[in-house]
C-alpha cells in the first residue's frame, strides 16, 4: 500500500518535525530531489516503530529497491482501523 499526499508547500519549507511524511521528504532531498507545491508525494513505511532513530520510517517510492521492505504492524493497525470506522456504526469492531 502506497500513502500519497499532495504537497501544499514546497518540501524544503517543511519543518523538521517528526511526521512520517517528512522522512521521506527528508530521504529525496539527500537524493538530489524535491517536490514543489501541488506535487504528490508517495511512500511507504518502512519501520514505523524503530526505536533507536526515527530516519528509516518511511521511503519514497522513487528510492525503493529489492531490500526495502514494508512496516506489517503498522499496515495491520491501519487497516484495523479502516475497517472499524466502516463497522462500528453497526455494532462490530475488530481487535
């Protein structure tokens, strides 16, 4: 699953706060890379948890390669929660 945002700004005025989305902003713009506003930004995650640096979260779909692997815990929990705001008006919830 690919998340894609379109930029409102252009990516070097993002601040360096630490929202996923940055990180991989961050990573295209070591590249060589960036985005302007109204541009579309595409990633995936990486290791949404990591505990010991948050630089390796996300990766944009530009700079994927055979050893970049997706975030199964994360994309669980979303898609949990995905499908529980479809379900819960119903009365059914999943774990």
């Amino acid at each position: 699953m690919v998340f894609t945002k379109r930029l409102s700004k252009n990516s070097n005025n993002y601040q360096s706060r630490n929202i996923i989305e940055n990180n991989a902003l961050t990573k295209l713009n070591n590249e060589g890379k960036s985005l302007k506003a109204g541009e579309v930004l595409q990633y995936i995650i990486t290791d949404y948890y990591q505990t010991r640096s948050k630089n390796n979260r996300a990766i944009p779909i530009e700079l994927i390669n055979q050893t970049h692997s997706y975030d199964v815990i994360k994309y669980i929990e979303l898609l949990t929660q995905t499908c529980n705001s479809v379900t819960e008006p119903f009365g059914f919830k999943l774990l």
